[in-house]
C-alpha cells in the first residue's frame, strides 16, 4: 500500500508539472498565432489511449500510454519528435521558425515561465491554508547534536549555531542545506556561553551531502515506547522517563552515550532516569531518580524508542498569510528556492564534491513523498519539483528549452539564424546527453537500493 500511494503521487504531481509546462509553450505559440500539431499528456509512441482533434481545430490533443512526460509538438521547430520532412519546404505563416526572435524566446520560454507561476500559486495555497510553523535556531536551547562526522569538523553536542560565514541561520530544520548552498568557510557557534569560531574544510561537502542526520535537535534522553521486540521491554522503564547519565556518563542529550554503548556491546549498563509526574501518571506525587539495569544489545542498541517530538522542548514559530499576503510570501520562498537549486547544480557539476552521485531519477523523486496521503506534504513537494523542472529545463543544454533559448539570443544578438543543420544535429548531442544524464540517475537509485 505504501509503494502504491508514493507511485500514485509521483505520477499526479509529475503529471501536473508536465501539462504546466507544455501549457505555457502552447500558450504563447498560440497568442503569437503558430500552430501546434499536438498537444499530449504522456507519450504516445505506436499508440495512444485517447485522443481528440476538435473541429476546425489544428491541433490533436491526447493522452499517450507512457506516463514519464508530455509534450507540445509545434509546427516548424525541431524538437525531440526529429522530424526532418517539415523542414523541406519554405517556411509557412504559421510555422515556428517563420516568427520573429523574440516571439520564438517567449515561446521556448513559456514552459519554465509557468512551471515557476505554478510554484508560486501552490507555494501562495500552502501559506493561505496552513501558514508556516518552525523551529528557530535560537530557539534550540539544548543546542545541536552531531554525529561522528560533525565531531570531526569540529562540532560538539550543545553547540548552538549562529551563523555561516557571517550569514545568520534562521530555520534549524535547514541548517545542513544552509551550510551545503553556502558551501560556508566558517561556523560561528556559541560553546559553554563564549562565542567561537569553527573552520570548515571544503573538502567535507562531499560527506556532508551523505550524511542527513549532521545536525539533529539536541532533545534530551526522553524514554517513548519500548517496543516488544526490545532487549530491555520488561525493565521497568516507562514512557516519559528521561536519562540522566548513563553509568558516570552525563547525557544531556542521547547523543551523548552512543560511543560508550558502542564500546559496551553485550553488555548491562546502569541508567539513572528520572521519572516525572507524567510517566508516573500520578501529578500529586514528586518526580523521583531511579537506577535501572539496561541491556546493551550486540550492536550497541539499547533498542528504545526516543521521545522525539521536537515541539514539546522548543519554542515553535508560526506565521499565518492573508491571501493577500500569501502571494509576495510564495514569490519569496519559489525565487530562494531556485537560487538554492542552482547551487545544487553547481555543485552537480563540480566533481570533487561528488554531489553527482546524488542524482536520482523517478525511484528517488518517489522517496521523498510520504507512504501516506497527506495533502500539505504533497503540494510542498510538488512545487519544489515545479522549481526543479523550471530550473533544470533552463540549462543551456541542447534538447532542454535552455539550449534552444541559447540560440535564440544568439541570433537575436548577431542578427544571424544557426542553420537548421546544425540543430538538427545540435539536438541530437542534446538527447545523448540527456541519456547519458538518465543512465547515471538509474544508475544511482539502483545502487541505493542495493546498500
């Protein structure tokens, strides 16, 4: 049931992205009066599941059997369709390479132009209907907690983080993406109430892209369910319990015992908790210590579920838009997030960093929806993908809209057309490309699901 709800969002959400997008291409060649042979939702090759060509109308419109895209095949322009015999004669009114430069770029233009109205109309829904509500750096009293490769590049549990390079964190939840986009020199921390400062050695990134949990929310050691499977399930812990020390080891945080369970696999460990009203569900009676023998597992576990709920330690920000509001808000956060999602290409693009072996095709857009349906999560997701789609579609690459942009300012600039020769074959570089970019994506994901 999980596989099948994730299956059902990817292909609406990319479903919708991609009618948007061919939208805005039909759009504009339609204003300036070119013609648009076919208008289809999926592929249709050898055949399609419906279709309709209304009367006195130019264009069929139909729904192919491939559900991995669409597309909007406008007479005179050399596309992914490769089709060479349009090109053969004069050019005709109402073809697309009978118009001028300019109207051509709107044209080209129009799928990434809609696809980023598309994010700010969702971002705008999200914001009107739920608002906003996170957690403030600041507001994490307790600090970070770190894992292994945060220790290494200086960190230590409790650090409260100020800002990268001078540039203040606002947001906890986006700390690692901020230190990723930044790609920040150094960290401005507050350690045992003193300021300091910690460099950060670039040669990292490439750990940092692999490692989600670098900074986690340093709650305390706060016992949830145990669960029956569990070495230490007749213990006589209970939900709510907080540990504080582990044997003579202090733990602030859980964080904090992981290298000693580590280093006492296998065997019984004294916790001293303390048991609140709560967890006692007595309110008339006083919190009181207590020393429980805990079981440590073979692999260091004590395999007991933590109270990770963020918003019962931390003061939790919310926002609330008027529809008025709700739009230069959603402008805001669709631009900062293709500012961000050109740094992730950058990085892509940059070898030493080997942020290529992050890129995942439709198995990994595919994880990060939820195995549940929950409407807030969906809309969030695809307006990124709407961002990523625009974004990506703009690259200056042959076959992506980018590369024909390209081409188009080009003789906009010169006063001079590419022949049509040379895109043709400047397409088919593109679709290699292209390819070659999908093998790598699959190649990814399968790998992924093979660790």
């Amino acid at each position: 049931m999980v596989i099948f709800l994730k299956v059902i969002q990817v292909i609406f959400a990319l479903s919708l992205l991609v009618l948007i997008h061919e939208l805005g291409h039909f759009a504009f060649a339609r204003l300036f009066k070119i013609r648009v042979d076919k208008f289809y939702l999926f592929f249709d090759a050898g055949f399609a599941l419906f279709r309709w060509k209304p009367k006195n109308s130019d264009t069929e419109y139909g729904i192919g059997w491939l559900p991995l895209g669409g597309y909007c095949k406008i007479a005179g322009m050399i596309d992914e369709s490769m089709d060479k015999d349009q090109l053969k004669s004069d050019p005709k009114p109402w073809e697309f390479r009978a118009h001028p430069a300019w109207q051509r770029f709107w044209v080209l233009f129009g799928g990434v132009f809609f696809n980023f109205l598309l994010a700010i109309l969702i971002y705008a829904g999200i914001l009107f209907t739920w608002g906003e509500e996170y957690i403030k750096t600041k507001d994490v009293t307790t600090g970070i907690a770190v894992n292994d490769l945060g220790r290494e590049m200086g960190f230590r549990n409790g650090d409260k983080i100020v800002a990268f390079d001078g540039v203040p964190t606002d947001n906890f939840a986006n700390l690692r993406a901020d230190l990723i986009h930044s790609q920040a020199n150094e960290a401005t921390v507050i350690r045992d109430g003193k300021q300091i400062a910690i460099k950060i050695d670039p040669n990292y990134i490439p750990a940092i892209l692999n490692s989600p949990d670098l900074f986690e929310y340093g709650i305390p050691f706060t016992v949830g369910n145990i669960p029956d499977s569990s070495q230490n399930v007749h213990s006589g812990l209970k939900e709510g319990d907080v540990v504080i020390a582990v044997d003579s080891v202090k733990t602030q945080m859980f964080t904090d015992v992981k290298e000693y369970l580590e280093k006492h696999k296998g065997d019984t460990i004294s916790a001293t908790i303390v048991r609140s009203t709560v967890a006692r569900k007595d309110m008339s009676a006083p919190a009181e210590t207590l020393q429980i023998p805990l079981a440590v597992n073979n692999n260091g576990l004590l395999n007991i579920n933590i109270g990770g709920d963020v918003t019962k330690y931390y003061k939790v920000t919310k926002k609330t838009y008027s529809l008025a509001g709700s739009v230069p808000a959603a402008f805001s956060k669709a631009s900062t997030g293709i500012s961000n999602y050109w740094k992730e290409l950058k990085l892509i693009f940059t070898p030493k960093t080997k942020a290529y072996k992050s890129v995942g095709s439709f198995i990994a857009i595919g994880q990060i929806f939820p195995g549940y349906w929950d409407w807030h999560a969906f809309w969030s997701i695809t307006a990124f993908l709407s961002i990523m789609l625009a974004v990506l579609n703009i690259l200056p690459i042959p076959a992506l809209d980018g590369g024909h942009i390209l081409f188009t300012f080009y003789e906009i600039v010169t006063g001079r057309k590419p022949s049509d020769k040379f895109l043709m074959a400047a397409q088919v570089v593109g679709m290699v490309l292209l390819i070659a970019l999908m093998v790598l994506a699959f190649g990814n994901d399968i790998a992924r699901l093979f660790r």
